[in-house]
C-alpha cells in the first residue's frame, strides 16, 4: 500500500478538485460481484479501501478492482494513475479556459463600462451643448425683447407718434389706451391759437403753437396710400387755414406746383373731379374734397383734416415728392 499511495498521490491531489468540483457522482460505481477479483475504492488522497464484490464507492472514490492472485494489479494501477493524470490535465486546462473566459469577461466588463462611460460623457457634453446653446438663444430673444421694449417706451413718451400713420403699432388693438390716443386728439383740447402734437401715454395731451406743418407726397390718395393725416380734428366753429409749396411728380419727369392745372380747371378722371388735377386738396371727415392749392384757404367743418394729391384714378403709383402745408386752426 505504501507504493500505491506513493504512485498516485500527486494526481489525486488534483482529482480532489475534480472530485469537489464534480461532487465524485461520476466516479461512484458499484464492482460487479465478481469473486475473481478483489474489489477496493480510492479516495482522493490515494488511500486504498477493500470492499466486497457489491459495495460502492462514496462520491470522493473511484472504484479499483484486480484479480486475487495479484496478477494485473501493477497494470491496474497504472491504469488508475493515467486516469488520474488524464483527469489532472483536464483539470488544469479547464482552470486554464476559466481563467482565460474570466479575464476575458473583466476585459469585456471593463471595455463595456469604458464604451458606456465615453457615451455618457459624450451624451452630457451634447446635452450641455444644447443647453448651453438655449440659453443663448433664450438671452437673444431677451436682449431683442429688451430693445423693443426699450424703443416702445421711446415711442409711448415721444409726443406725436403713439397715433402717428407710419406707427406700426396698431393701437387700437391694444388695452388700457386712453381713446385720445386711438382717435387722435382734438384742436379744441388745447389753448387757443395751439394744436394738440400728440398724446402721451397716460392720455393727456401734447399741445404746441400753429402752424402745423405736414409733407403730403404726391401718393396720397391712391390705392396703396391713404390721405395724408394732419392731427387736427375740427370742431364746429373753428377754422383751419391752409398754404402749401413744394413740387410733386404726376409722373417720371412731370413736375407740378400744389395748383396743379390751376384753380376753376377740373378732372373728371381724378380722384376729386371737379378739383384742378395735381393739385393739393383736402377733406374734412366724411365731408367731400375741397381744393387748397397754393393757399391760402379757410375752411370749416367739423371731424379729421387730411390732405391729398388729385390725380388720375389708378395712376398713383408713378408719383413722387410732394407738398409742404402749413396750417394754422382758429
Ligand atoms: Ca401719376
């Protein structure tokens, strides 16, 4: 027994781990019940235990059997070594492959947590990018509120503008605005011999002293543009009194005094028919076309002076310059 134990003790030492990994069900077995032989198990320590014809060997045995006369034992042995040796190298290439398929696996974690960790950077540098980005924007948009602000509160404090034609606001479709802004405000709201220029925010008015003076391009009246706007609002009773200078464009290369075709001549194709063409006319309200030429010329009536030029329907758009006037309201 001392040379069985000497002869397969390093092996087994392997095989144990087998043996443990394996839980040695493989290796139990019974011996057949053949009374040629004798009949022993091996455990994973290499010791050797005799057992009858039918037993088995525990989990962490191998069965061992060889003839009674002793004939084959070395054989028998020898078998049981290479087996173990066989096992051992088994062993140790599957310890190898498990180390290989772990370092592997850490390579592969590692690799994966790299790959998800410049992803994530990668996903906050662009989330960082686009919030950086709209802020931008958004300070934009605050900087461009700011300057309109800015220059509405240049025009609510500037008189004469908030109910101006050229305002491209539309008052009328805001709230809170005092009516004097939206209509306009009377001659009548001022001291006499003044105007109103303008309304201020909070309503009141902004007078100054006549004359007025309003530029009529010669386009006022047509399509595209309407009657020139003076500011004066005609109450019953007062008189507005008007002259004019300056040349206007009936066409490319026409030249025309505010007269136009001269007093008493008419147009039966001009926007006022019985009014000289070209020349510089006026309404009251609702009221119809009165002739102003050169001036000077008194009317009365009552509701929104405004001036225009008296030229052929339709043939407006060809016009350029205009008219100076100057009006003064008792
Ligand atoms: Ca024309």
């Amino acid at each position: 027994m001392k040379f069985l134990r000497h002869r397969i003790f390093v092996p087994v030492a392997t095989v144990a781990v087998l043996l443990m990994l394996l839980g040695g069900d493989m290796l139990v077995g019974a011996h057949g019940g053949s009374l040629s032989l004798i009949h022993s198990c091996v455990d994973v320590q290499g010791k050797v235990r005799i057992t009858d014809e039918n037993a088995g060997c525990r989990s962490n045995e191998i069965p061992l059997d060889w003839p009674k006369d002793n004939s084959g034992l070395e054989a028998g042995l020898l078998a049981v070594e290479n087996y173990l040796s066989t096992i051992a190298t088994t062993v140790a290439t599957l310890q190898t492959e498990l180390a290989a398929e772990i370092a592997a696996r850490v390579q592969g974690d590692q690799t994966t947590l790299a790959s998800a960790n410049v992803y994530a950077d990668q996903e906050i540098a662009d989330e960082a990018s686009i919030r950086q980005q709209a802020d931008s924007t958004l300070a934009d948009s605050l900087a461009s509120l700011e300057s309109d602000f800015t220059s509405y509160q240049s025009l609510l404090g500037t008189a004469g503008i908030l109910n101006a034609s050229t305002n491209p606001i539309d008052w009328t479709q805001l709230k809170n605005v005092p009516s004097s802004v939206v209509t306009g405000p009377g001659a009548q709201d001022c001291p006499t011999h003044q105007y109103a220029a303008g309304t201020k925010a909070d309503g009141s008015l902004v007078c100054s002293p006549f004359p007025i003076f309003v530029f009529v391009p010669a386009t006022a009246g047509g399509a595209s543009v309407p009657l020139q706007a003076t500011g004066i609002t005609l109450k019953s009773g007062q008189t507005a009194t008007l002259t004019a200078s300056g040349t206007g464009y009936y066409c490319p290369g026409c030249p025309i005094g505010p007269d136009g075709s001269g007093a008493g001549s008419t147009c039966p194709e001009c926007i006022a028919p019985d009014l000289p063409s070209f020349s510089l006319i006026g309404k009251i309200g609702d009221g119809p076309f009165f002739f102003v030429g050169s001036g000077p010329v008194s009317v009365a009536g009552s509701g929104r002076l405004r001036l225009g030029f008296n030229d052929w329907v339709g043939t407006y758009d060809n016009n350029s310059d205009g008219f100076q006037a100057v009006i003064s309201v008792k």
